[in-house]
C-alpha cells in the first residue's frame, strides 16, 4: 500500500518536472526570437546633395525632400451653378371677340335709281330746225314753275358755264321760264349739256340734258324729223312725261331779237 502511494507521488513529480522544463525551453526560445527586433532603428533626415561647382557657372544647390505617402488635400466640390430662372413670358393678348355677321336679307331692297339724288328731272326734251340756234325751257316744282334758280349751258357735263353765263329762272316774265342763245344768226352744230343748279351751294341739283344742234338746217317731213337748231327743255320734280304729243309747228323767224317759239319735234339724240 505505501509502495503504491510512493509510486504515484514519482509519477507526479515527474510529470510536472517534464511540464516545467518544456515551459521553460518555450520561454527561452521566445526570448531569442524577439531580442533583434526589440532594437531600435534611427532614423536619417534627409541631407542635401550639391554638386562641385564648374568652371563656366555656378549651379545651385538642389533640394531633395523625401517622398511621403501624404494624401491629397480633399478637393472642394464646385459650388453648385444656380439654374437660369425663366422669365416670366408675358401673358399672350387676348383676341377681341369678333362680331358675327349681320343676316342678310332674304328679299334686299332694290337699290336706288341713279338719278333719284337729284331733286329735278327731265320732263321733257324736243327739238326742230330754225335760221338760229338756241335753246329755252321751264324748271317746274310741284307742277308750278319754279323762279330763283340757275340753268347752266355748257360744252361739258359739270363744266363751266359756256357760251353764256347761268341763266336765273324768273328774270324773264314767264314764271320758271331760261334761255340760251347759241348762235343769232345762223344755224350753229355742236353738243351742249343743261342742268339746274342750286343758288345758294351752287352744286347741280338735277338730272344732265344733252342737246345736240347741227350745223345745217334741214326741215321736218314725215319721214324725217329734221334738223336741230332750236330745242326746248323741261326740268320738273314730277319726272318724265310719258308720250309727249307732237306739234308741228314749224318757226321761221329770222329776227335774232325776236322771242323764238321752237318746233315741238322729239330731241332723240338727248
């Protein structure tokens, strides 16, 4: 019984004795795998290397500075660029609304005559041969003749008085009665426009009368109407005369100063 205790003790000791010894020989193996690398390395700075001067210039010295692994300063992001801001657009004109058409008629009225402006008409127009050539006529207004206004001859249509002067109605003794001489003594050939012509604005208030005289004398007969000397013409309010009858009653009156009394024959040329 000791001996087996005794035998246990040894085998303990010599465990542990092993146990120690194998800690110890790590150790001391440590202790000399560390022991170069404990020593301390200097550091050199760096030194400036020149180079000998030569004989044809002097070269400086150059500066040579050790290259540290530095990181680049951060670069500073571009201030962001302010967008362009878009006018305001102007606001586009409003359209003014657009009147529609006014309906036309179904049935439009007829338009005016022409000569419907003028206040005095053509009633009637005749003419026959005589020795002379003039022509005479009455200016009516309301089937009464009509005193004060003008009667101009002339060689135009709205042209000036020509060969005489305006005629004023009522400055012979017959109410509404104008005379134009042409020519006293002879037959005379030429075209001549008459109008009425209101006094007071001088503008023509009638319809135009175209007479047509001829140079040569040449008597009526029932196949001719003869020629045009002395002529005749009537302006009224009341219009035109339909169907004028004829009267024929020819003038021979050679006396210039003798009060014609001219041949009631159709003017057809007025």
């Amino acid at each position: 019984m000791s001996f087996k205790r005794h035998s246990l003790w040894f085998l303990l000791l010599a465990l542990l004795t092993f146990t120690l010894a194998c800690r110890t020989a790590e150790t001391i193996a440590q202790l000399r795998a560390t022991a170069p690398a404990a020593r301390a390395r200097v550091t050199r700075l760096p030194t400036r290397v020149s180079k000998p001067a030569t004989a044809s210039a002097e070269i400086l010295p150059t500066e040579i500075t050790a290259v540290t692994d530095v990181p680049a300063p951060p670069t500073q992001a571009p201030p962001p660029q302010a967008q362009p801001t878009n006018a305001p657009q102007a606001a586009a004109p409003t359209r003014k609304p657009v009147a529609p058409p006014p309906p036309k008629p179904t049935n439009p009225p007829p338009q005016p005559s022409p000569t419907a402006q003028y206040k005095y008409r053509i009633q009637e127009s005749r003419c026959g041969p005589n020795v002379r050539t003039y022509i005479e006529g009455f200016v009516y207004e309301n089937n009464q003749p009509k005193n004060g206004v003008l009667v101009r001859i002339s060689q135009g249509p709205d042209g000036q008085p020509d060969p005489n002067d305006d005629f004023r109605t009522g400055a012979d003794p017959r109410q509404g009665y104008f005379f134009h001489n042409i020519n006293a003594n002879a037959p005379n050939g030429g075209t001549w426009y008459l109008w009425v012509i209101d006094p007071a604005t001088m503008q023509r208030i009638s319809e135009i009368a175209i007479v047509k005289t001829d140079a040569e004398r040449v008597e009526d007969s029932e196949n001719s109407s003869g020629s045009c000397q002395s002529a005749t013409i009537k302006f009224s309010t009341s219009g035109p005369v339909t169907n004028p009858t004829r009267a024929n009653i020819p003038t021979r009156t050679p006396d210039p100063n003798a009060q014609p009394t001219p041949t009631q024959d159709p003017l057809d040329d007025s």
